[in-house]
C-alpha cells in the first residue's frame, strides 16, 4: 500500500480503526475472527493499528498484544490514555498526569510491548490545564516508552498549545463527507504545524457505504443507536443522500466505501483515514482504496452532495457533546 507520513514514522495510506472488533458497534466478533482480520490486515499491507485504553475497557489491547506480539515490528502502533474504564466501572475522563502515566503502564501491559509508536490523549479533560497532561505524555516520550505523542478532539487553539510544549506529531479527529467539522481551523492548523491528521470513522459510521438502510439492522446495544443522524427524523432525511452518492462510485469505477476513503486521501497529503471493520471482504475493499483514482470534478459532486448543509443532524447528542473540543460541534 501507498504510505503517508506520522512525525518521522512512514504508515499506509490507510490504517485499521480498532475499535469495532472490541466494542461500540454491537456485538463484537469472537477472539478468533478478530485475529483473523488483524493478522489479514496486515497481510493487505495495513502498517497502522489504532486502539485504545477505553475500546473494550481495555479488551482491545489485549486482543493485539494477544495477536500480533510475534509481528510487533510489522506495525505502527497507536493507542490512548485519558479515557478508560473508572473505578465506577464506567466510562472516566482524566488528564491527571499520574493518572496517564499509569493507563500506560496498562497499555503497555495489554499491548504486551515495551514501547508504543504514537500515543495519544484520547480526551482533553478540561479540569486539567492541556500543558499539563502532555507535559505528561512528553515525559513518557523521554522515558522511551512512548515514540511520539498526539490528540484526539481538540481545537486548533488547544492543538496550538500543547504543540508549544511538546511536538504533537497526529491529530485525530472523526472526519468524513458528512462530519466537516476539521474543515473550520484544525487542518490548516495540522498543515501549518506538520501534523498527521488521522481521520476516525471515514465511512460516516458505515452511513455511506450504503449497507445501512434502516436503523433496526443495528444491534441493541449499537452506539450509533444514540447519535441523532441514526435516529428520525434525520435518519430518513439523510437516505435521500445514499443513491446520488452510489451513482457518483459506479462512475468512478469503486464502491461507495471506496469513494469515501479516496476523497479523504484526495483532500490533502497529511490526512490519514482509518476504517474500521469487522469483515474480511471489507478490510480488502478498503485497502483497495489507496489505489482509486477519482475522475475529474468527482470531488466537486461529493462535497455537493454531502455537506453540512444537506446532512441532517448533529454527529453525537446533547450528553456527549461536552467531552469534546472541536471548532462548530
């Protein structure tokens, strides 16, 4: 696969979101089939893994230190700490420095390795001045446990600061057709910085690649089942958007899942879009993507079709809001 940059580490085009084979969307696969798609990741050339303390309250880690400990030199490894499993049992957002140096000795732990490529603050705990949690994270780079350091929705204005203190090496936010939000300041911040932004969920949360057509195919514990675009009305308004999109991949020659992944690597060099799935077929078709080559004024007819006016709904509800930092949310 084509490769693109994190700080001084060369990554595929297109990385592999962890999550899903862990948490979040339903019910996850069983250990085997989730080995079988990190083991198959990387026989498709997927150089990039993302996972994080949070994903499986820590099962996600394990399944890749359980996995690839004997490949550990094939990858680039990304995790997170600042948002874990709390003492409640619950989800825990905390910044403390203390408190991020021992999620990474957990990580470390799960991930069964010495040192971890990229770690990121997973979410900035306002209570907590962002100098000081990646004064943390600076720590551990110079410790080296960790390689290089980065954040997970923050501003452009919060990016700003803690890259004073410490070279922030990737940036990671959701980004797709229908979540522009990175759009407003934070990748012309990661432009000008020399920053990797690292796209979660490219695919709209599966939206676009056009396989769900009714909410009740989600499972009952599905996140998605609480986030307003899956829910009515903005659910049915949001289909009128599916066909016009299909009719844009067939003439394009890729599928629509394609199409997504193809737009985020056309958009800049420095963005770095990480799908994740639980299916074999699917772990290929995206791997294909690196590959698409769109036609001209493709990308003029997806964003005029997808976008922030014609998308309807907020990305997370009233309650989630508050966990993040970015500009227009």
């Amino acid at each position: 696969m084509q490769t693109r940059k994190i700080g001084s580490f060369d990554v595929s085009a297109i990385g592999l979101g962890c999550m899903v084979l862990s948490h979040a969307y339903g019910n996850p696969p069983d250990p085997k089939a989730a080995a079988d798609v990190l083991l198959k990741a990387l026989d498709f050339g997927y150089t990039h893994f993302d996972t994080a303390s949070l994903y499986g309250f820590g099962a996600n880690e394990t399944l890749l230190g359980n996995t690839l400990k004997h490949r550990r030199r094939e990858f680039f490894l990304a995790s997170k700490c600042g948002m874990f499993r709390g003492a409640s049992g619950g989800k825990e957002i905390d910044g403390h420095p203390a408190v991020l140096k021992q999620n990474l000795e957990d990580s470390l732990k799960r991930l069964q390795t010495d040192v971890i490529d990229l770690y990121y603050l997973h979410r900035w705990d306002k209570r907590v001045p962002i100098e000081d949690s990646i004064g943390a994270l600076a720590d551990m780079v110079k410790s080296g446990k960790v390689r290089a350091i980065g954040l997970s929705e923050v501003s452009a204005a919060t990016l700003r600061k803690a890259h004073a203190v410490h070279p922030i090496a990737a940036m990671q936010s959701e980004y797709s057709l229908w979540t522009r939000n990175p759009e407003i300041a934070v990748l012309d911040a990661c432009r000008e910085l020399g920053v990797a932004f690292v796209a979660f969920s490219p695919l709209a949360r599966a939206f676009l690649t056009g396989d769900i057509r009714d909410p009740v195919q989600l499972p009952p514990k599905d996140i998605r089942l609480a986030m307003p675009r899956f829910q009515a009305p903005h659910f049915q308004k949001n289909l009128e958007l599916l066909d016009g999109f299909a009719q844009i991949a067939r003439e394009n020659d890729c599928t629509m899942a394609q199409l997504c992944l193809a737009w985020l690597l056309h958009k800049a060099p420095h963005i770095i879009p990480i799908p994740a799935t639980t299916r074999l077929d699917h772990l290929a078709d995206n791997a294909r993507a690196a590959d698409v080559k769109l036609k001209p004024c493709a990308m003029e007819k997806m964003e005029a079709l997808v976008n922030p006016q014609t998308v309807s709904g907020p990305r997370y509800n009233a309650a989630q809001l508050p966990e993040i930092d970015t500009e227009g949310d």
